[in-house]
C-alpha cells in the first residue's frame, strides 16, 4: 500500500480526487499526519467514518514503536531505540540546549560507509528510511517528551546524501508550514563526502546547513579513516562544499573527530588551518568515542584544546563539541549494536 505519510498534500489531491474525495479533504488530512502527527486514521476525529475506513483499506500509515528510551543522568539527553515496520530498530537522540530542542535522526538502516570510528557502519547497510521513517522519529519524539523539536540533524546512522531522494521529500515534508514548520536553517545534514549529491543538494533550493565530515587534512589519513576517501579525493570534495556555500549563502560546517595518535596533532591542526583558508565555514571538533571493535581512542582534553587554539590561530572558527549523552550510548550505532547483540545472544540460548 501506498506510504501516506511520505505524500506531499498536493500527491494526496491527486489520490482522493481518484478516489472521488474532496480536494478539501487532503488538507485535512495533511494537518492531521503533521500537524497532530496523528498514529493511526481512526484519529483523524474532522473526517467522516466512511472515509477514514477507505483511507486504511488504500494507505499505509507508518509510526515507529520505542523498544528502549534511555536518559543520560549528567545532562537529560534521551536516546531512542525505534523499531520500525518491518522489525529493523533504529536509533535517534534528543538533546536540550539554551537555544531550544534537537534531535538527531537516522537516515538508513546501518551504513555501507566503513568510517573506521563509527559503530553504525559495522553491520554494513541493510536499507535506507523513507521520508516517513525519518519524520516518525522526530514525531514520535516530541509526543513521547511533550516538548517542541525547534532543529534537526541528520547525522544519526547511515549516510544521508546515499538515500537523497528520501531525504529530500523528508526535509520538504518537515519545514512544510501546515506540518510542524521546521525553519530550513535548523535543519543540517551531516555527510561522509558524496560530491554529486552535494552539487544537487546545493540545487534543491533548501536554505539548509550542510556539515561535511572531514576528519583529516590530507588525503592519506582521510582514506585510513574514511573508505569514501577512496572515490573523492579532498580537493574534489572542498570544491563540492565552496560551490554549496556559493549557491546556497549557508556556512560549512566540518565535523573533524580527534583520534588519539592519528589526526590530532599541532602539525595537523596548521595543515588543516591552510587547507581550509578563505573559506566562510565552521570547524566542530568531536572527541571520538571509542568503539571496543575499533583500537581507536580519543584525544587528551589537553591535545583538543591546543588543536583548537592552533586553528583560531589560522583565522578558523572552531569550537569543540559538547558532549551529549555519554552515560548512554549517546555515539551513533552503539544502542542499536548492543541491542541487535543481545537479541541474538537470547535466540541461541533458546
């Protein structure tokens, strides 16, 4: 059946009107899939009985299930663990700042990247979410919390720009002013270095803030860390992000996780300083958390400031990441890896 909540109301005038509706009524029940992120068609209280029954017989209405929702004790972030429709689990993260409400969504079933210091990739790719599987956890989260998400990343598992198209109608769908009305701009979608999506995205005429996982300053540490440094080399890649900045006005950011021994010394920091030059971006320094199938381990406190001050010394802004969750598994992959595994250890004992 056909994925309701993925439709933008104007594909649902065209399916009532099919079906000899009302156009009036795809409004309705727009508002009620985003506005009320109504879970089931019986809700949708405004709409005759008659139609809600043809509208359960003629669409699916997707909503995601909480299997575990963990609370870090240091500082309130939630982690969600969702099972989807067909029983694969994913995972989001909502945090609170002074400036309002985020999440963090996943936009695939695991990742085929193979970023050495990421859990999620591990498994490798099993499917990438539908538009509706990934508002269903931003849904889904501000109900369960009571609170209003005011921003968005997509920098959960998976990578996002290799599940464009459902990206696309999914950030569409999100900042939709008869939905939950997201602002463009509290939108960012994190990548690993897709150039030709980039150069898409950069078309798409979204407003949205791009965030660029770098995490070296040449192309020979990149490609240890990064498999996708195999296809795109650095150059290609900051070509990418400039021509983005020029067409869409919106600041890079890059996202560069410190590994101990590997990318973050004074060296790195002058290189990455030059490499990044003139550019109108940002520099997110993640401490990286250490996976136990990895022998990667995070940067000193010490190291990561100096790394920091070195690039404010080059004219880059730079700031380190505050920690959210850590108690929890709050790293992208961790919850679901440690579920999938425990559920496999329960199936061989029966």
């Amino acid at each position: 059946m056909t994925d309701i909540r993925s439709m933008t109301e104007e594909e649902l005038e065209k399916e009532l009107a099919a079906m000899g509706e009302k156009k009036f009524r795809a409004a309705q029940i727009f508002e009620w899939l985003h506005r009320h992120r109504a879970e089931s068609f019986e809700q949708m209280s405004s709409l005759p009985a008659a139609l809600r029954g043809r509208l359960a017989e003629s669409f699916s209405l997707v909503t995601l299930r909480p299997v575990r929702i963990l609370t870090s004790q240091t500082d309130g972030t939630k982690k969600f663990l969702f099972e989807l429709p067909d029983g694969n689990v994913i995972e989001s993260v909502w945090m609170r700042y002074r400036h309002g409400n985020s999440v963090c969504i996943s936009s695939q079933v695991g990742c085929r990247m193979g970023c050495r210091f990421c859990a999620s990739t591990l498994d490798g790719l099993v499917r990438g979410l539908t538009a509706s599987e990934m508002l269903e956890q931003v849904y889904r989260i501000g109900s369960l919390t009571g609170e209003r998400v005011d921003s968005i990343v997509v920098m959960g598992s998976g990578e996002p720009l290799d599940n464009y198209d459902a990206l696309v109608r999914f950030i569409r769908l999100a900042t939709n002013p008869k939905g939950q009305d997201i602002s463009n701009r509290g939108i960012t979608v994190s990548t690993c270095g897709l150039v030709p999506e980039i150069y898409r995205l950069a078309d798409e005429g979204l407003g949205i803030t791009l965030a660029l996982s770098l995490h070296a300053s040449d192309d020979e540490t990149r490609r240890r860390l990064m498999p996708i440094a195999r296809k795109y080399d650095l150059a290609e890649i900051l070509a990418a992000c400039k021509a983005y900045f020029h067409k869409t006005g919106r600041r890079i950011s890059y996202e560069y996780s410190l590994v101990h021994g590997v990318n973050d010394t004074r060296k790195e920091a002058q290189a990455l300083g030059r490499l990044l030059s003139g550019q109108n971006c940002h520099v997110n320094l993640i401490p990286v958390n250490p996976i136990k199938e990895r022998d990667f381990t995070r940067s000193g406190r010490e190291q990561i400031e100096a790394f920091q001050k070195t690039l404010e010394g080059c004219g880059i802004n730079a700031t380190i990441r505050r920690e959210m969750g850590r108690d929890i598994d709050g790293a992208c992959g961790q919850l679901r890896r440690s579920y999938l595994k425990k559920e496999a250890e329960e199936r061989k004992t029966l």
